[in-house]
C-alpha cells in the first residue's frame, strides 16, 4: 500500500506544470491524504491549494522549499507548516526570487555564448506564474530542439561546466532554517540522497542542520533508491532527527514519481508528523 502522505509537491507557481488547484486533484485522485505544497521559494499557491483541498476532501500542509548554499553547494530545505506571511520568510523569499532573475541574465548570456539566443525571454514565456528556474530554460531548449526531454537538457547544459551554468549564492543554511522556525514551522533537509557531498561532508551538514534547529530529513523521496531509504533512516537517528517523506512531484511526465506511489517510512522511523493532529484524517 502507498503512503497517504506526500510532504513534497510543486506547482506552476515554481516549476511544475499543474496550477496548486489542478495539483490538490491529482494528489486527491492518487490517494493522498495530507499534501504539502513546497513550492521552489515562494508561498504565492498556499492558499489556492487550501480552497482546492477543501473542496477534495484532503488536509493541505502549508510548505516550501528553500535553495540554500552550504559550503559552497546547494542544498534544499523544506518549511513545512509554516505561517506563509511572517515577514522574515516574506522578505528572505522575495531576495531569492530576485536573485534567480539575475541569475537567469547570467545563463541566457552564457547560452548566448554557445549560439543558443533568445532564452531569456524563452524561458520567462514557460515562467508567467513565479519563480524563474532552471527548469524554465530547459523547458525552452527542449521546445528549440536542443535536447528530447528536461533530463537529457541537464545532461548537456546548466550544470556545472556546461553552456548556461550560472554560479550563484542562495540563502545561508542559517537563515533559511531560521525564516522556517521562526514562522512556526519545522525544516526539513530535502533529498540529502541528490547532494554529492561525500560521506563525512555529509555528516557535517546533518549535524550542523540539526544544530540550527533543523528538525528533519526525507527518508522516502522519489529521488532516493529503497537502499537510500534505508542509509538515511539510520543518519536520522544518529543524528535526531525525524524522517519525512514526499513525492517532489511536478506534474504529469515531469521528472521524478507520480504522486500516491512511495512506500510508507521505514518501521523504525519517527515521522515528522508523529504529533500531528491533521494525521487522523491520513488514517
Ligand atoms: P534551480 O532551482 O533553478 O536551480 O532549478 C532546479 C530544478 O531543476 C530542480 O528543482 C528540478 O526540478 C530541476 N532539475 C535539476 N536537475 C535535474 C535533472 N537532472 N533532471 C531533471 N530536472 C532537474
Ligand atoms: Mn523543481
Ligand atoms: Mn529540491
Ligand atoms: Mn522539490
């Protein structure tokens, strides 16, 4: 049996491809009980997708997901329940969203410099709802022909020494943790399986998350093996945190799972949501 949670979703407002109304049908359609949506930074969906989950019967957990450099690297945090307008969050938010315009300069005139023109305004025609991303300009590259699908574009452009790569600072772990806790909510380390830091950088960003008041870690993500479940369902207990699971879906025949498709969390984890009263209703 699939799990009735899902703590990890995206809409149109970040990179997915259905609206937050459109998502809380699928989720509902699918099985799913209790939905976050964790948009890309920004909370511009919550309160559609609450309307939209009233309407369907299911328990919306107001979420989003936070890019952070840690070290150097990106790493994403997850707020789930939190309050979507304490200021910090609002202000730290809208810096970010900023910064990503700038950022996506920075990789049209890198794509310019390989011959591939027009990709700003390409991708701002696949981003008309909030955030700019990544996902934008390969959206656009596959319309041009550059590559078949979204995986194969981040294979070839993007990334790191690639045509359209764009060095850039996000939040510091900090503050993004910080914005989450202080508006009531709980932080979450997102899929620590897709971050190739090497296992002792690894403990040290888990310790240090959890020194900042980091509360938990996806164990169940589409974008962990079952072997991956498992490896970070014992980091979360050496390192007390608690285990979160969730899809990162992004719309039909986007990347990573379907919705109402991941196993439950592994026998020995204590869930996010242990002490959760909206959790009956997942019952
Ligand atoms: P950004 O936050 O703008 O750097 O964009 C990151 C987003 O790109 C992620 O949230 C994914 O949705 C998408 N993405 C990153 N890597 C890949 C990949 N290898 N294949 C497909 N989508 C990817
Ligand atoms: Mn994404
Ligand atoms: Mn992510
Ligand atoms: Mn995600």
């Amino acid at each position: 049996m699939p799990s009735p949670i899902d703590l990890h979703s995206h809409s149109v407002i970040s990179d997915g491809t259905l609206t937050p109304s459109q998502l809380v049908e699928h989720a509902a359609a699918r099985g799913v009980r209790v939905l976050a949506l964790t948009d890309h930074d920004d909370v511009a969906g919550l309160e559609e997708a609450a309307e939209a989950a009233v309407r369907h019967g299911i328990v919306l957990i107001n979420g989003v997901e936070i890019s952070v450099t840690w070290n150097g690297r990106t790493v994403h945090v997850v707020g789930l329940k939190i309050s979507p307008d304490h200021a910090p969050l609002v202000q730290g938010l809208a810096a970010i969203r900023q910064g990503r315009y700038q950022r996506a300069e920075g990789m049209a005139a890198s794509l310019e410099l390989a011959g591939i023109h027009g990709s700003l305004q390409g991708a701002h025609a696949y981003a008309t709802c909030g955030i700019i991303s990544r996902t934008h300009f390969a959206r656009f590259l596959v319309q041009q022909g550059y590559a078949k699908d979204v995986s194969a574009v981040f294979k070839k452009y993007l990334v790191k020494g690639k045509p359209g790569y764009q060095e850039h600072r996000w939040a510091p772990l900090e503050e993004a943790v910080g914005w989450i806790t202080g508006s009531g909510g709980i932080a979450v380390l997102a899929h620590p399986g897709r971050y190739d830091l090497g296992r002792v950088n690894m403990l040290k960003l888990l310790a240090e998350f959890r020194e900042l008041g980091g509360t938990g870690v996806e164990v169940v993500t589409a974008s962990h093996t079952p072997e991956q479940y498992h490896h970070f369902a014992r980091l979360s207990h050496q390192f007390g945190l608690l285990a979160s699971l969730g899809s990162d879906y992004h719309g039909p025949g986007q990347t990573y799972s379907d919705m109402g498709r991941l196993p439950d969390l592994p026998a020995n984890c204590r869930p996010v949501w242990h002490d959760w009263p909206e959790m009956r209703l997942a019952a």
